[in-house]
C-alpha cells in the first residue's frame, strides 16, 4: 500500500527464520524480518491490516514481536504485503529505555497532554521522541528514538526508547518527491503511521542506511511544499 520495504513472499523460508531467531542469541545491531499473522497473534499484539490499528498499538505489537524474537526493542516498517508485516528489531546494546511524562517536556512536536496516545499524530509522535532523545533531556547522548505506545494513565508516564547507532545522520525529502512510492498516498504531518514509516525506510533507505525516524518538517518555496526529514540509522 506504501511501498513494500524488502518484503519476503518465501513464508515457509520465513517459518525457518523465526525458529532459529528464537532459539539463538540476537545479532547485533539492527535486525529485519517479516513478522507473520501468528506471529504477531503469539506476541499479545495480533494485527491483521496495518490500517486497522492506530500506531500506540502498532508500536506496542512490534515490542511484543521483537521481544519474542528476543531483542530488545522494535518497529514495524509500515510496509505490508498479505499477512507479512516488516519489522525491525534493535539488539540490546543500541537501546535505552525510560518512562517520561505524557507533556514529553512539552515539546512542540507533542499535540496535546489530553488527547489520547493513540490519537496522536504518528510523525509529530516520532518527532517528539526524537527531540527527547537527541537533545539530551533524557540524561544520554542517543541519536534519535521512539516511544512504545505504552501510557500508564495513573501515573501519567509513558514508555520512550532512545537509539545510540553506530552511523546517523540527518536526511530528508520534499513530500512531492516522486522518488519515494509512499509519498504518491499525499503524505503530510497527519498521514497514517503505515505511512510515516514507509516514508522514513524509503528515505533513509534510498541514502544507505538501515531505517530512520521523523525529526522535523517545514514548508518551502513559493508552492509551500513540505518537506520533512528523518534521522537515519545504520
């Protein structure tokens, strides 16, 4: 629907994958897989349409999927084809993880310290966790981050995972770049999560890295063409 990111039809291939990802220890770094409907399903978290869940739950499931795969952290890619579902999973030594307030620092990426976390919008999520991360106000000097779609409503905190890569850097594209396929949908700061990370694979990938997150955006020249930017990691 975004454009697949390196999605595998070979499902009895997958079957064979899955078996050794959870019987030996997790390779360093930044891990892809297409998770598959049962797996998501044993993981706590079933998704069947990635439209069909906002992306607090999506995140949530990726969490489940990779912990049962047995790495740290994790996010689906936002592509899907059939019941395959793209993820990546983040090994142990790149992550850090910390409750924050629900106000994120009252960052200005952050919509509303009333609205719902799944209402949130899934860039201007991702931008706030980044800005959390990457400025230093989470006390560690990680490159960029996400939040886990976790909110303990009593204490009002909720989950973010940092990122410290080994290669990163900032990248972006106008939202009229027919370069990437899953600008075609009229990507904008609203656009659904399916969306949001297509767009960041596609532009992160299409400069050599493994995946990014949204970091900003901004509107130039006469036409007010948006254009946002990701920070990439390897």
């Amino acid at each position: 629907m975004f454009g697949a990111v390196r999605i595998s039809q070979l499902v009895s291939a997958l079957a064979t994958a899955i078996v050794t990802l959870t019987a030996a220890p997790a390779f360093a770094g930044i891990v892809f897989f297409d998770t598959t409907a049962s797996m998501r399903s044993a993981a706590g978290y079933p998704i069947t349409n990635t439209m069909d869940v906002d992306w607090a739950y999506a995140n949530r499931s990726a969490e489940a999927v990779c912990a049962w795969a047995g790495y740290a952290r994790g996010v689906y890619t936002g592509a899907q084809l059939g019941e395959l579902m793209g993820i990546h999973c983040f090994t142990e030594d790149m992550v850090g993880w910390q409750d924050i307030p629900y106000d994120v620092g009252l960052s200005a990426w952050w919509e509303s310290t009333v609205t719902p976390i799944g209402a949130q919008k899934s860039f201007r999520a991702e931008a706030a966790a980044h800005e959390e991360c990457g400025t230093g106000t989470s006390g560690m000097p990680y490159d960029t981050g996400f939040l886990t779609g976790h909110h303990n409503s009593v204490t009002d905190n909720m989950g973010l995972v940092c990122i410290n890569a080994s290669n990163s850097q900032q990248k972006g594209a106008y939202t009229n770049d027919t370069t990437f396929p899953a600008m075609s949908t009229g990507f904008s700061l609203t656009s659904p999560w399916p969306a949001v990370r297509s767009v960041a694979n596609q532009v992160c990938q299409h400069h050599g890295f493994e995946t990014g997150f949204a970091r900003g955006a901004a509107t130039s020249g006469t036409a007010w063409v948006l254009y946002v930017w990701f920070t990439c990691i390897s």
